[in-house]
C-alpha cells in the first residue's frame, strides 16, 4: 500500500510539475487576419495617412496569470503597396519613394523587448524599409485577449534615415514632410 501511494504522489508530482512547465513555457503566435498597420505624416497641403490590412510574421511570447511576461523573438513584414492613402496619385508617388518595385516588403525583426509597467513595453529592433535597416524603438502595449494576444503601438522615423527623399508632387509645390509615424493593432493567435 506504501509503495503503491508513493507511486502515484510521485506521479501527480511529475503530472502538475509538467503542467506548470507548460503554463510558464515560450508559446509561438502568428499575425491573425485583418491586421492594421498605418503609416502617417504630413505635407505642405494636409496629414495623411495609408493604410494597409496586410501582414505577417509571427512571435515568440510567454504568457503568465493573465500577463504576457516574456517576448523572446518577433518577425513582421507588409507589402508596402498593400499601404493605400484612398488616393491612388499619392499612392504612387510613396511606392516610388518607398522602391517599392525593388524592395516589395517592410519588415522588423526584434532585438529586444522590456516591459514598461502593466501591460506596457519597449520594443527595439530592425526595420528594413526600401533596402536600408535601422534599429527603431516602438511603444507597445501587448495584452492577452482570450487565446490571442492584442499588440498595438507605434514608432516614429525619418525617411532621411533610410537614405529616402520625402515624395513631392505638382512638380515639387507639394512636400511631404520627413518625419511619419508607424503605427501596428493586429491580434496574434497561436500556433497549434
């Protein structure tokens, strides 16, 4: 009878010590459908903005008690002539701008993720648009939503900074300025 309780103890132990393990192990994710990533600035005339519903990648999180506690990896791109301002002459002068027809896709690679307080974190990495990386900052807010983790944020740049001129139009009396703001709201799902 001893033996046989030990057994089963030791058993339950392994079991929980398992689930436990699980519960606080990396979790891959992958960008669901429908995500929004917006890029916004302004010009001589008026702000703009283009969007696109258009992306993917995926991410290795860790989520805890209702928290995600760790992001260990992170690896996103969008077809940059997915981004559309609703005007289709603006809409060709920024793929021009972006080089678009040689470098198809904007994409970030993490580097590194720190929580800032709640569900709030800073998220440093590599943004490659038009051929050229630079390592930018975002500001996330990364919260679990049911199975799926909700990520939004932004981040700003220069154009200048990837060696790209701000696009002009009507033979230059439009200028746009340098500085856009990068902004993403996507829900990742995990992957089975």
């Amino acid at each position: 009878m001893y033996q046989f309780s030990k057994k089963v103890f030791l058993l339950a132990c392994l079991s929980l010590g398992f689930i436990a393990f699980n519960g606080f192990s990396q979790q891959s994710y992958e960008v669901a459908d429908k995500p929004e990533m917006k890029v916004s600035g302004t010009s001589t005339l008026h702000d703009w903005n283009m969007v696109s519903s258009e992306a993917s990648g995926s991410a290795s999180l860790r989520v805890s008690a209702g928290k995600v506690t760790s992001i260990s990896t992170a690896k996103f791109s969008m077809p940059v002539k997915a981004l559309k301002s609703g005007k289709g002459q603006m809409d060709n002068n920024a793929y021009k701008a972006l080089e678009a027809d040689n470098h198809p896709q904007i994409s970030f690679t993490l580097l590194e993720a720190n929580q800032d307080g709640g569900n709030g974190w800073k998220a440093t990495g590599r943004l490659q648009i038009a051929g050229e990386s630079r390592t930018v900052p975002f500001q996330l807010r990364v919260a679990p939503q049911g199975n799926s983790v909700r990520v939004n944020g932004s981040a700003k740049i220069k154009l200048t900074d990837f060696g790209l001129e701000p696009p002009t139009a009507v033979f230059g009396t439009i200028k746009t300025g340098d500085e856009m703001t990068i902004t993403i709201d996507m829900n990742l799902n995990p992957v089975n």
